[in-house]
C-alpha cells in the first residue's frame, strides 16, 4: 500500500493542525486526525481515520454510506474533537479498505456488522464510552451488530437508511438494485459512469441554493477509491443490495430484541429514503426521532454542525 502514502499524507495535512508561522497557540493544539491502516482479519484491512483527545469524555464512531469514503466526516469530527475522541473507517469495498472477492466477504449488511464489531475491538474502543453515529449503508449493519451485542455502543444515532423491506419509501434508482431483475442493468450503469455517480449523488434533488460543497480532497478520494482494487465501489454496493432484504427483514422480525439505546435522525429533503421509512423505525424501535429541515440524505456533509449538535445531545 506504499502508493496510497502520499494521499494519505495530504489527508492527514488537510484533516490536522495548522503548521504556518503564523498559527495562533488555539491552531497548534488542534487534534491531528492519524490515517492509518488496522488489519481487522486475513482477508480485511481497514483505513482508519482517529482524531485523539486525552481529555476526552467519550468515543464517537462515525460511519459512512455510498458512495463516501471516511473523508466524508472531516467537518463533523472536527466540530467534536473538542470533548470527544473520533474514529472513521472506509467499509470493506470503499476507499482504500480491502476489496476482497465475493467467495471471502459478501458485503452483505451482516457482513459489515461484523467488521463494525472487529474494528471496535482492534481500535480497542470501550464500548460503555462509545457513540455510533452510522448513515446510509452504515446503518443497518450498526443495529444488527447491537442485536448480537446489546452493549456494543452507549447509543447508536442511525439516519437516512432503508431498516425495512419497505421499496415504497425508496427512489426508483435504489429499488431497481433491490429487484433481481434489473439489479445487474444498474451495476452496469456504476461501471460506465462512476464519476458521474459521485459527481450527482450529494445534489439528491436538492435546490441550487441548499446544495453544499464537496472538497476536492473527498472527491479525489472517492474517485481513486472507487476502482483501486479488482472490486468497484459500485461493485460493493451491488452486493450488498443482493442481500438487502434478507438482513432488513432480519431485523424488523427481531427488533424487539434491540435494548441498545438508538436515536434517529433524518434529513427532511431526502430523496433516496423517505422519512416515512425513518418514523415507523423509530416508532418500532422506541426510539427518539428528530427530523432536519431543509436537509437532504447527506445530513453529515450539508449540515454537520447540526450532525455534531445531534451527537452531543444523544448521551445528555
């Protein structure tokens, strides 16, 4: 992985401390996010982004959705470095984490909950300090993960995701990648337009003037990330739709099972995952709903003060 060095560096510079002359003491003792690599197994090797605070009172875990790579959180981890301790990860299929074939990991959402629960003990993360914020693909892999282990988090904030088979709730684009029948025509388009999947994703039916801005170094990301390994990004997000509805009927037939503390929290504007799909969860899961307004699917990246303001309030 000698090549990713120098991304990892600009990341790391971009993430961390100001080093300018002129740097002001407060600039100087900002936390310097370290990008590094965990080997989670024989098959999977995660990129990992951790942001440190000695003095911290907690750990927030922040997950990613599709297309993101753990660049997605800069905004959101440095609003909240000042009282807690961050961690971010590239799922298995996603920027520079392990790409490994379908025989070995089948990047269903059962999949990933079991990476969430290994990276969890090789970070060496104590659970009863622990915050999951998860979106998008995180998030059904974060509560299954708490169906097997009750005390995996002290609270897991979840948003903008598909918990049920409810295609309803879902935009056309995504419910033709749950259907069998055109699932494989959808991967085809991921494969011959990759750059335009990043390109529109975060405008998701937002107004130009609610539309927000993407670093250059995120996008760059994506775009290395999306094809670095034999298994594309859009590759990773094929397969995990073709076990989509067994893992989300897994969990609406146990959630009666989920004792750990959820929150849920759901972009008004989202077009991807309606916030009918968000209410009836939470009502399912007796669990807190807040609703963003005028905020899209990428609440992380349009608001993440407003993200950061959530987490805080979760564990008061």
């Amino acid at each position: 992985m000698s090549k990713l060095l120098p991304m990892i560096t600009a990341a790391t510079l971009t993430l961390g401390a100001s080093i300018s002359p002129a740097a002001t003491h407060e600039d100087v003792a900002r936390p310097i996010a370290e990008i590094g690599f965990v080997t989670l197994d024989k098959d999977i090797t995660v990129r990992q982004m951790v942001i440190r605070n000695p003095r911290s009172k907690g750990v927030v875990l922040l997950l990613h959705g599709f297309p993101e790579t753990l660049h997605a959180w800069q905004a959101v981890a440095e609003s909240l470095t000042d009282e807690y301790e961050v961690h971010a990860f590239d799922w298995p299929g996603y920027g520079q984490s392990s790409r490994p074939s379908t025989d070995k990991f089948s990047y269903a959402p059962s999949d990933y909950a079991r990476v969430l629960k290994e990276y969890i003990v090789k970070a060496g993360i104590e659970s009863s300090k622990l915050i999951i914020y998860a979106t998008d693909i995180g998030a059904l892999p974060a509560l299954l993960a708490a169906l097997e282990e009750p005390g995996i988090a002290r609270t897991i904030i979840v948003g903008d995701f598909a918990p049920f088979n409810r295609p309803q709730y879902m935009h056309e684009r995504l419910r033709d990648l749950k259907a069998p029948a055109t699932s494989d025509q959808i991967r085809t388009q991921y494969y011959q337009n990759s750059g335009q999947v990043i390109e529109n994703a975060f405008k998701g039916g937002l107004p130009i003037e609610s539309q927000f801005f993407i670093s250059t170094t995120f996008k760059q990301d994506m775009l290395a990330g999306w094809s670095q390994g034999a298994l594309t990004s859009g590759d990773a997000f094929y397969h995990y739709y073709s076990h989509f509805t067994r893992d989300e009927e897994y969990l609406e037939a146990n959630i009666s099972r989920l004792t750990t503390p959820v929150k849920v929290v759901w972009g008004e504007k989202d077009i991807y995952i309606g916030k009918q799909m968000g209410t009836e969860f939470a009502t399912k899961a007796k669990a807190d709903f807040t609703l963003l307004s005028g905020v899209g699917h990428y609440a992380h990246l349009q608001d993440p003060k407003r993200v950061a303001a959530e987490i805080r309030a979760a564990v008061r």
